[in-house]
C-alpha cells in the first residue's frame, strides 16, 4: 500500500503586501515608527540648537531613518518584495540597525533637555526638547520591537 503523505510546507516566507501589511505584527510596527520619528525631527528643527553635533546626528538619524523607513513601507504595500526571503533579512538587519542609531541619538537628544533644563531662559526649548527625547526613546523601543519580533518569526 502506498503511503499518502502530505505535500512539503512551503519555506517560502509569506510577506505581506497591500492592507495587510498593517494587519501583520513586525511589519504594523512601521507607521508608528513613521509617525513618532516625524515627531522627533519636527521637534528638534523647533528648538534652538545648543550642542549642533549631538543634535545634528539625532537629527540625521530620525531624518534618514523615516525617509528609508517610509519607502520600506511603500515597497511592502506596493508588493515589491514578491515573497522573498532576501526582504526579511534586510529588514532585520535595517531595523536592527536604527534601532542601535536611534537608541544612541534619544540619549544625545537627553543630554541636549538636561543641558537646556539649567538655563531658565530656554524654558520653551527645555520642553521641546524633553518632547523630542521622549518620542526618540519611543521610536527606538518600537524599532527593538520590530527588529526582534521579525527575527523571532
């Protein structure tokens, strides 16, 4: 008697396209990071720069990091990914990535609110610049998330 066995599993990944893609758990992560990460830039390019380095690379990295993440996310919706695996690699590693520069430019952004925060004429930009901080910290936490959650997949 020939034994029926079921056909292979597919290794092919299945990456979201279209809708989906915000209905999907690591990829649902990116207009958040989008949205928060606009948030940070607005905020900095509002305040008075006091340290241009540190604040200049916490501006590079939310700046550059929305515009790539903001063309990954068109690319999942317009289906450029055609279900390869090569997507899934390079969206761990460029999240993982801006994870380790966005977590490194919330602490510079930090630095820039405590070093506003002694001077009682930069109330206005002590603020903005705690704003900033904040949503830094959360756009980092959300791209840990996003970088882990596709790794563990």
């Amino acid at each position: 008697m020939a034994s029926v066995s079921p056909p292979a599993a597919s290794t092919q990944p299945v990456l979201p396209s279209g809708a989906a893609v915000f209905k999907t758990i690591p990829y649902a992560f990116m207009l958040p990071e989008i949205v928060c990460g606009t948030w940070v830039w607005i905020l900095v390019a509002a305040t008075s720069v006091s340290l241009p380095l540190l604040q200049g690379w916490v501006m590079y990295v939310s700046l550059s990091s929305c515009l790539i993440s903001l063309l990954l996310l068109l690319s999942y919706i317009l289906g450029f990914h055609k279900n390869s695996e090569n997507w899934k690699v390079l969206d761990s590693l460029y999240h993982g990535t801006t994870a380790i520069l966005y977590m490194s430019a919330a602490v510079l952004q930090a630095n820039a609110a405590i070093t506003t925060e002694s001077n009682p004429d930069t109330s206005l930009y002590y603020e903005l610049n705690s704003a900033a901080a904040f949503f830094a910290f959360i756009t980092a936490f959300l791209y840990i998330l996003h970088a882990f959650s596709i790794y563990y997949q």
